[in-house]
C-alpha cells in the first residue's frame, strides 16, 4: 500500500486557500467559510484515515519480519 500523495497534497492546499480566504470580508470570505463548513473535516479525515492505515500496515508488515 502507498500514499497518495496527490490527495494528500490537494486536501492540505484546499484548506489553505480556505482559511487564507475565510478572514476576507464579502463574498470571497463568505463562500470560503461556506465551503469549509460544508466540508465538515470531510476531506482531512479523508487522508489521516489513508494515512493511518499506511502505517498501520506498515507496521505489521515490520512485526512480521
């Protein structure tokens, strides 16, 4: 199993450009709290859940050698 690391990449540039925007007044900061609200963690918990079981695979993979 590997990392994509594509995914993981897109999701922590995705938060970024939100939060960046989200202290904008306006539209701009409107929509970006409206899509972080929407995403609920959604796409963080996304990767941390392929992340965990890489290196819970990892791991046991480790254990049997």
């Amino acid at each position: 199993m590997t990392i994509n690391n594509k995914a993981l990449v897109e999701a922590i540039e995705w938060y970024a450009a939100q939060v960046a925007d989200c202290r904008k007044r306006g539209l701009e900061g409107d929509t970006a709290r409206a899509k972080l609200d929407r995403d609920g963690g959604y796409k963080a918990r996304t990767v941390l859940q392929e992340l965990e079981q890489y290196y819970k695979n990892s791991t046991e993979t480790k254990d049997k050698t």
